[in-house]
C-alpha cells in the first residue's frame, strides 16, 4: 500500500478463523481495525481487536493474530523501523 525508507503502511485481510503464525520482527507496530473482531496474542496474552480500535505492539515481541468474527478482518497496519 505504502512504503518509504523506515516507514510501511499496509491493509491486511484475514477471512473467518484465518490466522497469522507466531512471529517477531523489527517493526513498531500500530494495528487499527477497520471492521471485524479477532485476537492478538502478544508474547502469551491475549488482547481483543474490535473494530475502530487501535494496539501498538513493540519490535522483537512474540505476536500472533486470529480472526474470531463472521465477517472479513481489515486491519490497516502502519510499520516503522528505528533509525540507527
């Protein structure tokens, strides 16, 4: 969708029960949920994404999202990277 240099925004669609494997990366991280509901488990702890909310999650943190809802997640993900 975007990106340049340290910054990357992109939409990201999960259908009904899909699910995202357990990852870490060395991106900040925000989420903004555009319409559904789904999970995000942050190193063993689980958080509600519920449409029109955001989360921030840290670089190098163990991550993993779910769909839980009926309909199509949308998430719009905005990345940044630390300048070093």
């Amino acid at each position: 969708m975007f990106s340049f240099d340290n910054h990357e925004v992109i939409r990201l669609d999960m259908e009904p029960g899909e699910s995202m494997d357990n990852h870490t990366n060395d991106w900040r991280v925000i989420i903004y949920v555009l319409q559904g509901e789904g999970i995000i488990n942050v190193e063993g702890t689980e958080h509600p994404l519920l449409s029109h909310q955001a989360i921030a999650v840290a670089p190098d943190v163990q991550r993993f999202l779910r769909n839980i809802g009926d309909i199509t997640l949308k998430l719009l993900v905005n990345k940044t990277r630390e300048v070093v």
